[in-house]
C-alpha cells in the first residue's frame, strides 16, 4: 500500500456472460475508469467509479452467481452520498426500479433503495 492510498471495499458485481453494455452505470453518474472486452465484444470486468467509490462489474464465473441466475439478492451495496433524492433520482431515471423511497430513520439516516438493471439492491444513504 502506497502512502495515497487507504484500504477501502471495491465490490465486484456480477453480471451475465455475454453482457455488451453497462450504460445505466454511466447514466447513473459513474464513470468508467477501464472495460476489457472479450472477443465477442462482451463485458469481461470493468471498473467504475461514483464520486471516488470504485466498484467493479465482472461477467458470472466460476461459483459466483449474479442475482437473476441466483434467483435472489447477493448481496446490498450501501453508498453513502451528499444528497440521497438527488442520487435515487438519477438512478431511477437511469433504468433503476425503486424499492424503498427516501425515508428518515430513527437510527439517524436517510436511505432509499433501489434495483438496478442487472438485479443488484442499492442502499443510498446518508447521516442526518
């Protein structure tokens, strides 16, 4: 580990083989730092980044399974963010199915859920 860089979680979602774009991502606000391609112009792993959150989008292999072969959630990534509407607004208007609208909780957060195209839940959060 160099001095700039403090550890941090980098998901890695996975989608299904033969997945030719991640476009939501990108109008989600997330911007793509690399993609490698396989030969038929498939996804193989791209990394992307939301606001200095860097996240990886795979294509299924070996034991891991993505929601929709799953049948299931994986797993829920928690961002946090400035502006939780602001977010879930964008995603929803990227392609994203609303879960749990934008909500105040007692334990002192504000969260909103959604689902994104390729059936991974989003937590948007933030401390009130």
């Amino acid at each position: 580990m160099t001095t700039n860089q403090q550890p941090h979680f980098a998901p890695e979602l996975h989608i299904p083989k033969q997945t030719f774009s991640i476009d939501f991502y990108l109008k989600f606000g997330a911007t793509e730092n690399f993609c490698f391609r396989n030969d038929d112009g498939s996804i193989h792993v791209a990394e992307l980044e939301f606001h200095g959150a860097i996240f990886h989008v795979h294509e299924t292999m070996r034991d891991a399974l993505e929601p929709i072969s799953a049948k299931g959630v994986t797993a829920i990534i928690g961002l946090f963010v400035m502006n939780v509407e602001e977010v879930m607004h964008k995603a929803i208007q990227a392609g994203a199915i609303e879960i749990n609208p934008v909500t105040d909780y007692d334990y002192g957060y504000r969260q909103g859920m959604f689902k994104d195209p390729f059936g991974h839940y989003w937590q948007i959060q933030m401390k009130i």
